[in-house]
C-alpha cells in the first residue's frame, strides 16, 4: 500500500505542473485587420491568425488567437468595430489595418487619425498592441507613398509599442506565395508572414504572460 501511495504521489507531480501550465495559459491574442487576417481565399485552418497560433504553441508559447480579420476593412472600419473585437477580453492585439487605406487612395492623415485613437484606445483598456505596419502601392506618387509609410513608425514611437514594419515582408510581389489576384497571401505566403512576425509576437506574448499569471 506504501508503495501504491507512493507512486500515485509522484504522479501527482508529474501531472500537476503540466495542469497547472494549463492554467496559466489563458492569453489571449486578437488580430484586428482586414482580408490578410481573415483569411481570404484560404480555409480557416490556414488564415493568419490559426498559423500564428499553431506556430506560438510550437515554440512552446501557448496563446489563443482570435481572429477578427474583416476582408475589405479598413481603419475606420476597424476603430469602429474596436469595442466588438475587444468582447474576448484579449490580453493582446496585433492591428493589421491600413492597406485598403492604401488601395482606395485615402488620405493618409485620416489613416493615422484612426490608427493613432485605435493604438490610445487599447492602451487605455490595458490591452498590449502590436502595430503591423503596411506599404503604399507606389504608383500613387512618391508624395503619398512618404506619408503613408511614415504612419506606422510614427505611431509605434508615440505610443511605445512593437511595430512589425510591414506586415508582407517577403511575400509581396512574390508569384508564388500570393493567390493568382498577387494581393492576397496563399497558405504558404501566410507561413512566410508568420514565420518572419513569429519572433516578435513571442517575445510580447511572453513578457504579457509574465504580467498576468
């Protein structure tokens, strides 16, 4: 009986960190953005945000991710709809807004307008963003293209947050890892944005974990 006792004891301690972990592991991480977070074109297991989430618990960084990617949105959409994403009381939130901005030619200082009160928004509430930056199509000029790409620094410098400088770095202008309309990531554009955004993403989430356990 001392024997039985004994090991179901050091069962217990087995078992007890690992459900304890469990726990733990309640951070909550919502993407707030357009069609490159909801996943246009793709199946829902291969969306950016259900990418990152399986690639954070991978490297050993278990977050839930949420995925409140509107296709079409832009910022005014998404400081519109801010309260509604923030409904799953996430711990984080990745903004990924701007490019249909960019698209529809809008001007640049209604973008900042919107990011900026999006970004005072979240940190009144308590919430980490992340910023992911977005580029100008440069054939709207080199006026528009400056100040529009010059938002997201700006930004992440006034409110002191990550930035991730552009969201499609090494996917864009890809053939291969964008679907035949060249805009929109494929499964495998979606890994490259996740793996090269990965590091970043883990090292908030981590520190956020540190401050809400």
């Amino acid at each position: 009986m001392r024997t039985f006792l004994s090991v179901m004891f050091l069962a217990m301690l087995l078992f007890l960190p690992c459900n304890a972990q469990a726990a733990r592991d309640n951070l909550r991480l919502t993407v707030l953005g357009d069609s490159l977070a909801a996943g246009y074109g793709l199946a829902p297991d291969e969306a950016f945000p259900a990418r990152l989430e399986e690639a954070l618990r991978q490297a050993g960084c278990p977050v839930r991710v949420i995925n409140a990617g509107v296709s079409g949105d832009t910022t005014a959409g998404g400081l519109a709809r801010l309260e509604w994403a923030l409904a799953d009381a996430p711990h984080i939130v990745l903004v990924e807004l701007g490019g249909n901005d960019a698209l529809r030619g809008l001007a640049p200082e209604h973008t900042q307008a919107n990011l900026d009160a999006i970004l005072g928004r979240l940190k009144e509430r308590g919430v980490q963003p992340i910023l992911a930056g977005m580029l100008a199509p440069r054939n709207l000029g080199r006026d528009y293209y400056s100040a529009f790409d010059g938002i997201y620094p700006h930004l992440a410098e006034k409110h002191g947050v990550p930035l991730y400088p552009f969201f499609l770095e090494g996917v864009a202008g890809v053939p291969e890892l964008n679907l035949p309309d060249g805009i929109h990531p494929n499964a495998q554009g979606i890994d490259e944005i996740v793996r090269r955004i990965l590091p970043l993403v883990k090292d908030v989430a981590r520190r956020q974990k540190g401050e809400v356990q």
